[in-house]
C-alpha cells in the first residue's frame, strides 16, 4: 500500500533524526515525534504495522526500543544520557527556585539536551525564559545577578549543571517560527516541542503551543507530547510573589520603560564583540531584540540538516528530494 510506504518513510526519516543524537526511540515516542506521516494512522494501526515490521531493511527494535538498522549500540547509549538528563533536572529546580521571584519573569522551561533526555555528565541546563512584555531585559539582568550570586551560572569552562541562559522572549513573542532559518527545519522544531515546563504558575506552555502551531505541518501528533518530567513543578513562593509584585507595580509605566532601556544598553555593552558581530549573520543563531534574545554563537541546524539529508539519502531506495517536502 502506498500509505504504508509513506509511513515508512515518516520512520525512517524520525529515526534518521535522532540517530544524530545516537537516541533510539520507545514506540511511543516514535508516533508522538514521527516526522511528516501521512494521514489517517492512528496509534493502534502504527503500532500493529509496527509489529509487521520489526526487523526490515531499516530499522530494529529491542527491548523495547527502534533505532535504525545494526544500531543497536545507542540503546545503552540512551540510557546514560537519559539518566544524566534526570539528575540534572534536580539541579534545574534549585535554580529555578532562586529565579521565580525576579520581577516579570513568567515562566521557566528547560530546553536542549536536558529536556530532550540527551544530556552528558558534564553538560549545562539550559533555561528558556519568558518574561512579561517590554521587561525582557529586566528579566535578564536579575537572572543572570541571581545565577551568578549563587555560583549556579555556566561560567568560562565551568558547565557542569550550571544554568545557561541563552533564550529569553517576552509574552508578544512565544510565536518561533521567524526564528526559523530552514524550511522546514527539523532540528528547530523538534527542539521546540521537548520543551518542560519547570516554573509556570500561569500555564504559559499552553499558549506557547498554540502560539507554535505551525510545527504541526511536521509533526502533527506534537500537542499529544506530554513530556515525562521526574520532578515537581516549582510552585510560587508566597513571600517572593509579594516581592516580585511590589517591584512589578513600582516599575510600571514610563519609570519602568526607563529601567528596561537601561537594564538593555548595560547588557549590550557587556556582550562580547564575537556576539555583536553574530547577531548581524543571517543564521539566526544570535538574536538581539527588545521581545526575543537568543544567544546561540554557534546554531548547529545547518549542519545536523545536512547530515540527517545525507542519512537519508544513504537509506531510503529513491530520490529524498521528490519525496521529502
């Protein structure tokens, strides 16, 4: 049937993606991230075709894992990285706890590695931050003094469980499409959806999906990803609620806009000239702005596009280029 080979293809192609990462995939995980399927396959006909089609030409499965052909070395892989990623969530809730009283700071999510299940012994947590409108800056500057402070903020060679924080948007722009530099671009858009909501008193992840709808044209069983998180969520602290609305109040209006602006040109004057200089590039992976700061010197989606094209290419028996978009 030719669906069944349009599935096919949809595995082959998710599986190609986090072979990158040498990450096998549950079959749950694998129909919640397959990449472009084609319609009408519910969970119960994947998994029965699945079961018709566990050891092919393609892919393997064991214990409980599907990896592609003879990788059956990833599966201890995975588990290593997956328990590194857990511990270190630990870590990210201790930090968290020390941020959720900045004021204007709305919502915390862990992203990369960490929230993906991906991270290695000696890797940071990266924190993707929303902040409330026209107070980004704000945010940013008491995140960064806080981390600091408390000796939790990556710094030089120290990495290993500290906190990177490398992406801040503000409430107007939870929307990352224009963030995107390829069409469609894979990596981008499977790191949006591995996103744990860790403080979100609010429940902004709910408008951060909707906002991101567009990632449902790849992976359309994406806002059925419930991510298994093993940690409470941090609830707000009622002392730092009453903090962080006191000084919320006090800098509202022109007052407030004035903090912004100069919270923004301190922090302008701080980045180093290699991030100056990469916020002008194309590539996206720099992004200085007044709703979106994004601080990935070296955005590697470009280069695991074309690897995972050149998989790919190497696997399926016909052109990727007719078949692919």
């Amino acid at each position: 049937m030719v669906t069944e080979k349009e599935l096919a293809l949809s595995i082959v192609k998710t599986l190609s993606y986090f072979d990158i990462f040498s990450y096998p995939l549950t079959k749950e995980e694998l129909f919640l991230n397959l990449w472009q399927p084609p319609t009408g396959w519910d969970y119960i006909s994947f998994v029965n075709f699945l079961g018709g089609n566990t050891n092919n030409d393609l892919w393997n499965e064991k214990w409980g894992f599907y990896f592609l052909k003879d990788k059956e070395k990833n599966i201890e892989n995975r588990r290593d990285r997956q328990l590194a990623s857990v511990l270190k969530l630990k870590a990210a809730e201790r930090a968290a706890k020390k941020l959720r009283s900045i004021p204007f700071l709305r919502a915390i999510f862990i992203c990369n590695t960490v929230a993906a299940g991906q991270a290695k012994e000696d890797s940071d947590i990266d924190f993707f931050i929303v902040a409330e409108k026209g107070r980004i800056w704000i945010v940013r500057l008491f995140a960064n003094l806080v981390l600091r402070f408390f000796g939790l903020r990556t710094y030089g060679e120290k990495l290993r469980d500290r906190i990177c924080l490398s992406f801040f948007v503000d409430r107007d722009n939870l929307n990352l499409k224009p963030l995107s530099v390829l069409e469609p671009d894979i990596h981008f858009i499977y790191w949006l959806s591995q996103m744990i909501p860790l403080y979100d008193p609010t429940g902004i992840i709910k408008n951060f999906k909707e906002s991101n709808r567009w990632v449902q044209e790849s992976i359309p069983n994406f806002f059925e990803h419930d991510p298994v998180v093993y940690l409470k969520a941090v609830r707000e602290n009622p002392l730092g609620k009453i903090w962080r609305r006191f000084w919320e109040i006090s800098w509202q209006g022109s007052y407030g806009d004035y903090i912004e602006t100069e919270a923004r040109k301190i922090q302008i004057m701080k980045l180093s000239l290699a991030v100056k200089q990469a916020a002008l590039k194309p590539n996206k992976g720099v992004v200085v702005d007044r709703g979106v700061i994004k601080l990935h010197e070296e955005d590697s989606r470009e280069k695991i596009q074309e690897q995972w094209e050149n998989n790919l290419s190497s696997l399926v028996p016909f052109s990727y280029d007719e078949q692919s978009h």
